[in-house]
C-alpha cells in the first residue's frame, strides 16, 4: 500500500506535528533477512500482498523510516531492477546514532517497515565507452547493482571492489559465482597509499571516454575522485555517499540566513550549521540524518548563492540552486534567503 506521511515528523496525515511535508512511502515486509558479514544484515523488503514495487534504476537508493522515528537511506543492490523485492544491505557502524544498528538488531522475517520511492541521484551514464566502478566496504550496494546492469547489457567495465578483509567483503561469493567474476577484482587489507597507487594505477590505463563511479568512506571517495577527475575530467566522475563529504573546510566563512525575504538576519559562524543556527532563532525546522543525506531538513532558496555540501540533491537540482540542506550546506553569497520546503 502507497501512503503518504510527513517526511519530517513521519506521522501520517492527520497526526502531523505541523510541517506536513509529504512523501510518498510504501509499506513493506522484511521477508528474508540473513547475515552478509558478521557485521552486515542483507535484508529482502516486498509488499505483504506481493504485489510489484516500483522499478527502479542500478544505483538507486530509498529512505526506510524506522519505527524509532529515524530516516535512514539503504541503496537497492538486488541484480533485477524490476523485481517484486528490493535488497538492501546494513552494516551495524560503531558510530551508529540509532539507525544500522535498529536495523541489525531489530529487523527480521516479517518485520513492517515504510520506505520511500526509489531516488536516483547515482547512476551508469550511458554514453560512456567504458565504466571503472569502485566500491569500498559497504559502498558495494549502489555499485553492485550497476555492475549487474552492465553485464546484462553487454557493455564495457570493470569493478574495482576494496575491503578490510576477505572475512568483510559483502556480496563476495555471490559476486565471484556470477559473470561479474570476470570483471571484477577484489583488493583486500590495503594501506591507504597502497588503495591510492591501485586506482592510480587503474586510470592510468583506463580507456578513452571512461567513466568512473565510486562509493565508500570518505577518505576512499575523495581520494578517488580527485585522482579520477585529474585523469577523466569532471564530468566522468560520479558519487555516492551516504556521509558528510564535505567537512568545514579552513577559511571558512561566515554569511547571514534570512527565512523569507522579512524575517531577521540569522548569522552563520564558520564551525556551526544554518540549521543550528535558525533553530537558535527560534525557529523550528525538522532533520533526521543531519549529515546531509537524508533530505528531511529541505528549503527553498528565495535568493543568494547556495554552497552544496550535501549528497542529496542530484547534480540537476544542484545547477538549480533552488534547494538548500541546512544541516551541512552554506552559502558562496553574504545572504541567504530561505524558506520552508512545504
Ligand atoms: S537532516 Fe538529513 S539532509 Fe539534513
């Protein structure tokens, strides 16, 4: 069953907390749940009545609303976009606020969840002559099902695929016992400047008009892109992060947020978020991941420059300026004008 709730305070219609900003969300049924490493949950979510979910293409992710009030986005990393099930796949993190690790512990064979229709924000660009796919740890999900979506149809690629340990590689025998063996390589246990010399390495040799696609920790996909970006160009680099990949950065600035154009200036110091502060002002915005991911803390821009730091909105949305995360972007303009995403 399709419903439609508040995307802030996750109440249906009629029990809203006031900001009634809608989505539309889908209930689901855990109907298979097994270990993938000792410390991943692979999870199969279907409609109760087994009616098909909605296709949707290699690369993207959905919004699970957990029964603690907590948003969460999980990449589908199932081999068949048109499935009537949607895998995921959670990695219980030691610096879990609340979300992998209710997952992990919580979630079983019938398990009720809501989730949000499939977003698109990564994905294999099709006019690519060739795709140089690298995962890291759990970064493996958005990339996993791109992978399949390659081999089916025939096209260039290969998948660079880095963990901690054999013991950690979610997918491995699966991965290994499929056609994707053929194109993919596995690099375990590798010191930082050894991670850095392979995908030095791989793009050294990439083929012209290549395009590369990279999720994981942070430290692996900023490295990773700036390598790829020197050798492939901007345009040929993609991500996707489910963390904050841009910190404060030294030199900072600080702006001025107004929330509609009469309101009184907010100003935003370097070390603290536009969300702290208008919420310092009194007013009342919602979030949930607060790392830029989840996009429950959405605003309008009125007017001003915003400086995405986000990994949310889509390249498209972001050339749009016309939407802003105050739990982690800022602004390239002196002010900021905002409002409400309602
Ligand atoms: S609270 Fe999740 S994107 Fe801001």
């Amino acid at each position: 069953m399709r419903s439609r709730h508040c995307n802030w305070c996750c109440h249906d219609i009629g029990e809203c907390e006031g900001m009634n900003a809608w989505v539309e969300t889908i209930e689901v049924v855990v109907h298979e749940a097994a270990g993938g490493t000792d410390d991943t949950r692979v999870l199969r979510l279907a409609r109760q009545d087994g009616a098909p979910l909605p296709a949707y293409r290699p690369g993207a992710h959905v919004d699970v609303y957990l029964p603690n009030d907590l948003v969460r986005q999980y990449s589908l990393c199932g081999p068949n976009p048109q499935a009537s099930d949607y895998r995921i796949a959670v990695k219980r993190s030691s610096e879990s606020r609340g979300g992998s690790a209710w997952l992990c512990s919580h979630a079983g064979n019938g398990t009720q969840l809501r989730i949000g229709l499939p977003r698109h924000a990564f994905g294999v660009d099709e006019t690519a002559a060739h795709h140089i796919l690298v995962a890291g740890g759990i970064g493996v999900t958005p990339v996993l099902s791109m992978a399949y979506a390659l081999q089916a149809s025939g096209k260039s690629f290969q998948f660079e695929y880095f963990v901690r340990s054999e013991a950690d590689t979610v997918f491995r025998d699966e991965i290994m016992r499929s056609p994707l063996a053929a194109h993919t390589r596995i690099h375990p246990a590798l010191a930082p400047d050894a991670v850095r010399e392979r995908v030095a390495a791989l793009l050294a040799e990439s083929k012209p008009q290549s395009h590369l696609y990279v999720c994981g920790p942070a430290a692996l996909m900023q490295m990773t892109a700036e390598l790829a970006r020197a050798a492939l160009g901007d345009g040929n680099v993609h991500m996707e992060a489910f963390g904050p990949m841009a910190p404060a950065e030294a030199g900072e600035r600080e702006f001025v947020v107004k929330l509609g154009s009469c309101s009184t200036a907010v100003v935003v110091p370097p070390a603290r978020s536009v969300l702290a502060c208008l919420r310092d002002a009194g007013h009342e915005i919602g979030s949930s991941c607060e790392v830029g991911v989840c996009g429950s803390c959405m605003m309008r821009v009125i007017e001003g420059e915003p400086d995405h730091r986000d990994s949310y909105l889509t390249d498209d949305e972001r050339m749009a300026g016309t939407h802003f995360l105050p739990c982690v972007s800022r602004s390239k303009s002196p002010v900021l004008v905002l409002a409400r995403d309602t």
